[in-house]
C-alpha cells in the first residue's frame, strides 16, 4: 500500500509523463546567456505546431512560488522585457521564473532570471568586535550583517550598501541527475538560493567534469549519532582537488536537510570550486547552514544517497571500496507546477561513525 507521500510523488510522475509530449514542443528559449541592464532581451516562444490558443508568460516567486506578473504573448521571437516592462525598472536582486503557459497550462522549463548584483561578500571576523581577523577559527559573516552589528556597536552610522544592478543571466531551468556506481540520484538546481554556486556547478557539469570520480568522503554520521554527509567532486580522488579555480561563499537560502547539496571548503570561504557534499539529515547539518552554501535538493534516489552513506570506511573517513560518480548530466527542468518535492529527512539505517569533522576540503 502507498502513503500519501509516495501516492503525491506516483501522481505528479504521472502528471508530468502526460505532460511530456506538449512540452518537449513547447518552450522558452533565450538567445544569448547575458543581458546588459536596458537591453532589449528577446527569446524565442516555441508552441506545438497547430497550437491555436492563449499564449502566457507569468513570472514566478521562488519563495512564494506565486506567480507576480503576467503578460500575453505570441508564439515566436518576442522581446521578455517589452512583454514585461518592470524588470528594467524594479531592478530586482533576487531570481524569479519565468515559466511558459499554454490555455493556463504550465507547459515546458522556465527559465531562470538572475540579476546580475555586488555580491554580498563572506568574511572572517573577531566576533566581539566585528574587525576582519586573520584567524581561520573567526566567525564567517557576510557582509550585510557585519554592517548591522557594525552599526549595533556603534562603530558605523550606517548599514547600508550599495548594489549595483547591471543585468541578467537567463537560461532554461535544469535538473541534473547524478549517475553513481550504485544507482541514479536526481538533482533539482536551486538558483533561487544560491545563483551563482548553482551555475558554477552547471557549467562543471555540463562540461563533464564530474566524470569517473568517486567518492572519497564518507561520514555516516557525528560523534552524536546524527547522519552528516557523503563528499565527492575531486578528479585526483585526494580530497584536496578541484577545478582549477575557486568562487566565493555564497549567503544561500537553503537549509541543510537530508538529500541537499552544498559545497565543500577549506577555513577560508572563498574557496569553494568543484567538491560538494550530500547532506544526510538536517539534526546532523543544520549548523552548516549559513557557513556553507547549498544549492540543490535531492527529488529522487534516496535509497542511493543511504547506500553509498553505508559503505565502510577506514582511516579519514575514506571509503575502503570507493562508490563512482560515474557522470553528471543536465536535462530540462519540469514546469514549476509539475516539479516532484524534495527529498524529506528520514531515519538513517547506517553505522555510525564517530568524528566531529565538517565537509572541509
């Protein structure tokens, strides 16, 4: 017998396999990946041949995940911000979706418009006085609230900072799906969280970078019991690698919970690159939140997450027979209404390991 949970899962698989032949010819499509602020932006709408209906393009809130604006539309090559005027003039700092409708039919990926902002910068600070320290054992803050509490302690008149807003990045939202030695593990991106973390990994990805690679970090859980984390994403396979380059953290909305997917670092956090790691409960790394940036959620494979977390390990949590990330690969996001939901937290069958570590590199 199903429960709810698998019986709401069987149905929107359900949904989106009727679904699927209509939005394989149906899409929004940009033509180039960057649009200086004051550009025309135009992209394609792509329809069914013989589709004679109303035509929709309404813009989604994450957070929400209301739609906020909407605007009528034609099949073909249109401009998005003609259609939809405020993007130049609200000059938003968060991602929003925009999402193709058919007759009031979600129907095809989104995609993603993310603002291109001054980042909001990490830094290691003394935390009684909010001086940038040297010391790798300091507090990580961002920007943002160290001017607060700057401004609390009477050292600054002001919070504020200054963001420049100058354009977006827009493509056609992506899932990835992780194909390990010991089954499929099907990523949702999110980057409405972490925009620029999400697109790093997309590009190592779609460049095939994960290819071959196993994992070489396993800690099934914490000295207290609690599930933490399975760590992949060095081509050397020594836990020291990466891609050659180092981005900075990232101040990610996404909490850790069984299933997400966060970046490895070192003590310093700007330097994330290629290694991340796959939460195993949300009691075992709820403290990462905010010191590490996460930046997709796990929709299917958990029984592949709980296999790969109880392989044996010997010395530095190293597996004894390493499982293989044999291939990342991306495919079209469903349409938003469609989407399956995450992974929940759930009880953890494997043996517990007893080390206090972080997902460091």
């Amino acid at each position: 017998m199903h429960t709810t949970a698998q019986s709401l899962r069987i149905f929107v698989v359900l949904a989106a396999l009727l679904a699927a032949v209509q939005s394989s010819q149906a899409q929004l499509a940009p033509e180039r990946l960057y649009y200086g602020v004051g550009q025309r932006v135009p992209i394609k709408i792509q329809v069914p041949d013989g589709f004679a209906g109303e035509i929709t393009i309404r813009l989604y809130d994450p957070a929400t995940k209301e739609w906020t604006h909407e605007a009528p539309a034609a099949a073909g090559r249109v401009d998005l911000t003609s259609l939809l005027p405020h993007l130049w003039e609200s000059k938003p700092h968060t991602v929003s979706y925009a999402q193709l409708e058919l007759d009031g039919i979600p129907t095809g990926a989104p995609l993603v418009l993310q603002p291109l902002v001054t980042p909001n910068r990490a830094v290691i600070v003394d935390a009684a006085t909010m001086d940038i320290s040297e010391d790798p054992r300091g507090q990580v803050i961002f920007e943002d609230d160290r001017l607060i509490s700057l401004k609390a302690l009477g050292k600054i008149e002001t919070d504020f900072r200054e963001i420049e807003f100058s354009g977006f990045r827009i493509y056609v939202d992506q899932e990835v799906v992780m194909k390990t030695s010991m089954g499929d593990i099907i990523y949702r991106m999110r980057p409405d969280a972490a925009p620029n973390t999400a697109f790093n990994f997309l590009h190592l990805t779609e460049g095939g970078f994960y290819t071959n690679i196993i994992f070489h970090r396993i800690v099934a859980a914490r000295a207290d019991g609690t599930p933490f984390v399975i760590q992949v994403g060095d081509l050397s396979g020594s836990g020291s690698g990466g891609p050659g380059y180092m981005i900075d953290l990232e101040d990610s909305s996404l909490p850790h919970d069984f299933g997400v997917l966060s970046m490895a670092r070192d003590s310093d956090p700007d330097t994330n690159g290629s290694q991340v790691f796959v939460a195993l409960s949300k009691e075992g790394t709820s403290f990462l939140d905010g010191r590490y940036t996460a930046f997709a959620e796990a929709v299917g494979g958990a029984s592949i997450i709980q296999e790969i977390a109880a392989v044996p390990v010997g010395n530095e949590d190293r597996p004894l027979d390493p499982p293989m990330l044999q291939s990342c690969t991306t495919r079209d996001a469903p349409p938003i209404q469609e989407r399956l939901p995450a992974l929940s937290t759930i009880e953890q069958q494997v043996p517990v390991q007893t080390t206090p570590g972080e997902p460091d590199r």
